[in-house]
C-alpha cells in the first residue's frame, strides 16, 4: 500500500511549555544537510528554497487555513506542528486549531477540557483520544488551551467510515438524525485528482470494493473541511492551523479541494513532510518539510500479511444500521 496513506486509512480496512508564548515568531536555523535525527527537519518553500520556521510562519500568514500534514508518530513531523502552531499565534493570535485526532461527536468532551471542568485522563479515555496523544498531541491541545483556543473536533466517526466503507455511502442514509451530523452533509465522489491518486495506492482488484472504500476516504477529508468551513462562517477573523495525516494534505488534492469545494474564496496552503524517496508531485504548492524516513514496517512478508489480516479482522465485530426494510437494526 502507498506509504503516503495514513493510519487512518489501515484501521478502516480492516510537551507544551508552560510559560506564554513569545511576542517573537520562533526561529529554527535552517539544516543544510540531511537531518540527524528523528527531530530534525528541513523546511522548503514550493519553489525549493530552504526556509527557517519564522519565515514559513510569515508565508503562512495570510493563510485562512494551514494543512500541516504528518506520517502519525514521527518525531520531526509533531515537533514542527508545536513549533509552527506557537509561530503562527506569535504572529496572530486569532486563531483556533483543528484536528483529525478528535471527531466531531466528541467535541463536547474537547470543550469540557478546554474549560477546566474535566482532567485529561478523561479527556483520552471519553473523548477517544488516539493511542499517542500524550507523546504527539498533548502539546497542541495544551497550547491552545493556555492561550485560550478553540480546538475544533473536525473528524468524522471511525465506525460510520467503515461502515461506509463496508456498505458504501448510502449507509450515510440510514443513520439517526443525530449521527448523520456527524459527518459532512455531502461526499465528493467525483473522479477528482484525489480519487485516481487513492486508486493508484489500491491493488487488491476489487473495484467496487475500491469506490466504497474511497467514499469512506473521502468522508474523513468532506467532513474536516465541512468542520473547518463552517467553524469560519461563524469566525470569519480568525486563522486555522489543522493537523491531518499526509495523504489528507498533501498536494492539496484532499482535504484542501474540498475546503475550497464549499468556500472558494478561502485560502488554504499546505505543509507536508517529506523524504528522499516519498515527495510531492513536481509543481505542487506544499511548503515541504524533509524529514528522516520512517523504519520499515515489517521485512518479512508473512508477518506483515499476519499483520494486514488482524486489522482486516476489526470489520467482522463492526456493527452497522442496516436498510430500513431490513427486520434487525444491526448487523456485523
């Protein structure tokens, strides 16, 4: 599978500092050679040249929305997130962040936080944080919370995404009033750009399996950017940083079509993480960031199949609403 899809992807096939931020934009001097270490990063400007995080941050400023990719669990990829995250509001505080990690029926539980009135074991465990958020997240989520940001919980549902991707999109029909709000009001199944770039990174042969396993990509991009579009109707002033994993991001042939999709007047630029062998098409827009490759997986390919078939196997406990005509709510 290509290694640009995100975690998200696999499970539906189957520190903040405490101190206020500085007036001053943060400043990383820029690296002139491969990174050393799994913190390090390189920052690259669309045209190639090397930037510091101070001058991305000014380039980003008359950004309505920054789409800061991140291959889930490196290093590099979440400190670069803190850093431009503070660099941003240094130079605007008017802004609110949006995550991927927290999906919309949760939001709830995110404001709760937010506001003191509950403590962050609560917050993971009711607000279904992912596995690594104290290592990756935390300091986001913190840092909006002493500057006093809103964080908008921008995902839609794991188990309606698989379960469209198990049914198809028309299963978006037979869920409760309630549910359906959880995720956006319309799909972008169109033969868009993002489409055939999911088509190309599938190679079980399965066609119909493919459309409904796209229809159920595409319900995590149309409902983040629905969130992040809606949250700016109602804030028109403010700036958005969102945080996603790469293939959301990248090349802005997800998430970003889908923002502009609903609000063209809207500017949205990406951030995307980078190695030598995993790039952005040549004449993209992404500001890019070189990164150390991640390990490899697995080097034998019966453990990874092992590997690929427990995960598979989550779609068997999955319960979905079946059709209307249908004698039972549920099935698995």
């Amino acid at each position: 599978m290509n290694k640009w899809l995100s975690l998200g992807l696999i499970s539906l096939l189957a520190g903040c500092a405490s101190q206020a931020p500085s007036t001053q934009p943060l400043s990383t001097p820029p690296i002139t050679q491969a990174p050393a270490t799994f913190y390090d990063y390189t920052i690259h400007s669309p045209q190639g040249e090397t930037m510091t995080l101070s001058a991305l941050a000014g380039a980003l400023k008359e950004a309505d929305v920054v789409l800061v990719g991140e291959w889930h669990g490196h290093p590099a990829a979440h400190l670069l997130q803190a850093q431009l995250f503070a660099a941003l509001y240094a130079q605007n505080p008017n802004m609110a962040l949006s995550m991927e990690q927290f999906t919309r029926d949760k939001q709830h539980v995110v404001n709760q936080y937010l506001a003191s009135e509950i403590g962050e074991k609560t917050l993971i465990k009711e607000g279904n944080a992912w596995p690594n958020y104290s290592s990756d997240y935390r300091p986001l989520v913190e840092f909006a919370k002493q500057n006093q940001l809103d964080v908008i919980a921008a995902n839609a549902p794991k188990p309606i995404v698989r379960c469209i991707g198990k049914q198809g999109p028309g299963y978006l029909d037979r869920l409760p009033a309630v549910e359906r709000k959880w995720v956006a009001e319309s799909l972008t199944l169109d033969n868009d750009a993002y489409h055939e770039k999911f088509n190309a990174s599938m190679h079980h042969g399965d066609e119909e399996k493919t459309k409904r396993q796209f229809a159920a990509q595409t319900a995590w991009d149309d409902t983040m950017a629905e969130s992040m579009v809606n949250y700016l109707a109602l804030n028109p002033s403010k700036q958005i940083i969102h945080t996603a994993g790469l293939f959301h991001v990248a090349e802005g042939l997800g998430t970003a079509a889908r923002i502009k999709a609903r609000n063209p007047n809207l500017t949205v630029m990406m951030v995307t993480p980078v190695t030598e062998k995993a790039q952005v098409a040549e004449g993209s827009p992404d500001f890019t960031v070189d990164v150390m490759p991640i390990p490899t997986a697995y080097v034998d390919k019966d453990t990874m199949k092992a590997a690929m078939k427990e995960i598979y196997g989550r779609n068997h406990d999955l319960k979905c609403y079946q059709a209307a005509e249908d004698n039972t709510n549920l099935d698995k």
